[in-house]
C-alpha cells in the first residue's frame, strides 16, 4: 500500500503493524478464533423486551455467534431519538418526535434497553455488543454488554480511546468512511501502546463522489481487508454491510464478498419485520434471509479454508 510505508511502519504504527497470528478474542462467555467468520445479527435498534428477545433467539437459531443492538443511536438527524420513545408496543400518547431531550434524561430508558439486550444474550448464549456514545458511560454499560462498539463518528475521540483503553472488554472499532486504512491504524495503535490489544476494526464504506447518488450511503471497501492482511497481520477485521450499502437487497451478496475477501466477522441489522425497523429500516434482514446468509457465508468461508465462529 502505499500510504503507508517501511519508515511510516517503524516510527509511526511499530505496533499495529507488526508481524505475527491474530489473538483470539474472549468477548463475554465465547471466543472468537483467528481462522473463523463471526456471524453478528441483531437490531440496529432496541426497541422493547420482546423485540430483542425474539430477534436473538432467531439468530441464534440461524448459527449467529453474537447479538448486536443498538441503544444510544448516534443519530444524523436530532428528531426521533429512540431513547426518547416509549418501548415498541406502548402507547405513544404525548410521544413528540421533535422533542429534544438532554442525556441525563435518556439513561434511565438507556440502562433498561441495555438489561433488555443482555437478558437476550443472556437466554441464548449469545455474547453482545453494542455502540458507546458517550466516553463517560463505560461503567453504565459494561454490567449490560460484552463488546464495546466504536461508531465511525468516534473513532479519533479522545474520551473514547482512554476510557476503552481501561475497560478489560473487548473493542469493535469502525473506520469513517472518510478516513484512511493509516488512520485506522495510527487509532489501533493508540490502543494498543496503552496495552489494549483486545479489539477488532470494522469496515462500513468509504464515501466517494459516486456515493452522491441515491443507490448507496458509502462504497464497502472490499480491498481493505487485504490490506489489513498485509499491513496489520495481527488485527482482526469485521464488516458492516449493512451501514455500507444501506440496501437490503446488496447486503448479502457484499457479505459473502467480503467473507471471500478474508474478512473475520460480519455485522448485520436483523428484524423481524425490517419495514418497520425504527431506525435504518432499508437494510435490516428478516430472520429467513440471515439464516440463508449464515448458511452461504459458510460456505464461501470453506472456500478460503475458513470456517464460522
Ligand atoms: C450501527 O452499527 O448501528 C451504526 C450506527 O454504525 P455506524 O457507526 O457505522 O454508522
Ligand atoms: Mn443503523
């Protein structure tokens, strides 16, 4: 790769880029082997007891090896926090969308979706992982999930590194789609000088001029994952199709390119009724279609001599 070289390398990435295996990864009562494909499904959003309980034990039943939800929603827009929303099924009486409501307002409901996903992973034996938004609420979630993700929005935040850089979990770290595979690297290498070897990166698109148009939020950038091979042999790397392509119908098919390409880990939303998803509902998955891409993510990872988590 060009951008970064064998100078770059010593003086800037010693770490990141050194050579050796990738770890194997504990992420709550499971382990993530070099070698294996993790299938992670899950809502992009909680939204009631019954929502994720249900959407977990589907993709358990699928062969998924982690459930992902969403519960602090780094939302584009500032209307329609799912935070500020009565649970799915409630009444929505005096629910104003446009309502502003401040974060100290939100982490009561926050701490209850939280008990709601782990009680989800908690019932299946599916290890969790979900976004972090703010650096000072480690401690609020770290009782709920087993992962910590890393939205793209954060990945240079400061807040985020130190206090991640402490926690014992394991990390899942997004590249902005505006950011470098050196980038990526020099955040991983700030992690890891503070001694937080536990972590993943994950790729969810690169924009480019052609990503103006309405057919797609970002490129997935396939060739990252080789390149991570070849830069960065010890850094698991995951993908996000789904906030790649932001299109159902693309997700698979860039899944099982992106398992072709050596990818260690797939991140998609699932719903049981995607139409009605509140958050990102052109992408999710029902459960029948991630079954069918559990299955053929199977086999094109035997292709390359890899097998599922
Ligand atoms: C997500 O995974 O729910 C999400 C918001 O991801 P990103 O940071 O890639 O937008
Ligand atoms: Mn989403």
């Amino acid at each position: 790769m060009k951008d970064v070289s064998q100078k770059d390398r010593e003086l800037n990435l010693p770490l990141s880029t050194r050579a050796g295996e990738k770890p194997r990864l504990q992420i709550g009562n499971s382990t993530w082997e070099p070698g294996t494909v993790a299938m992670i499904g899950g809502p992009c959003t909680v939204e009631s007891r019954a929502q994720v309980l249900e959407i977990a034990s589907a993709v358990k039943d699928a062969g998924g090896f982690m459930l992902r939800g969403g519960i602090f929603k780094p939302l584009t827009f500032p209307y329609g926090d799912p935070l500020a929303r009565p649970d799915r099924g409630e009444s929505e009486e005096g629910y104003d969308r446009s309502k502003l409501l401040a974060k100290s307002d939100m982490l009561a409901t926050a701490e209850r979706r939280l008990g709601y996903l782990k009680e989800a992973g908690e019932r299946t034996g599916l290890p969790v992982v979900s976004e972090i938004l703010y650096a000072d609420t480690v401690d609020l979630m770290s009782p709920y999930v087993d992962m910590f993700q890393v939205g793209y929005r954060h990945m240079f935040n400061m807040d985020m590194i130190e206090a991640l850089a402490r926690s014992g979990k394991p990390i899942l770290l997004k590249r902005h789609y505006g950011e470098s595979l050196r980038s990526l690297l020099g955040v991983v290498e700030h992690f890891f000088v503070r001694g937080k070897t536990n972590l993943a990166v994950c790729e969810r698109g690169v924009a480019t001029s052609h990503t103006h148009n309405t057919h797609s939020r970002a490129i997935f950038d396939i060739q990252v994952i080789p390149a991570i091979a070849e830069q960065a042999p010890t850094v698991p790397i995951f993908a996000d199709p789904s906030h790649s392509t932001f299109t159902r119908s693309f997700v698979a098919p860039i899944s099982l390119a992106a398992v072709a390409a050596g990818a260690d880990g797939l991140l998609i939303d699932v719903h049981g009724d995607p139409e009605t998803a509140w958050v990102d509902p052109l992408q999710a998955l029902n459960y029948k279609a991630f079954a069918k891409l559990v299955r053929d993510a199977e086999k094109v990872a035997a292709v390359i001599g890899k097998r599922l988590a």
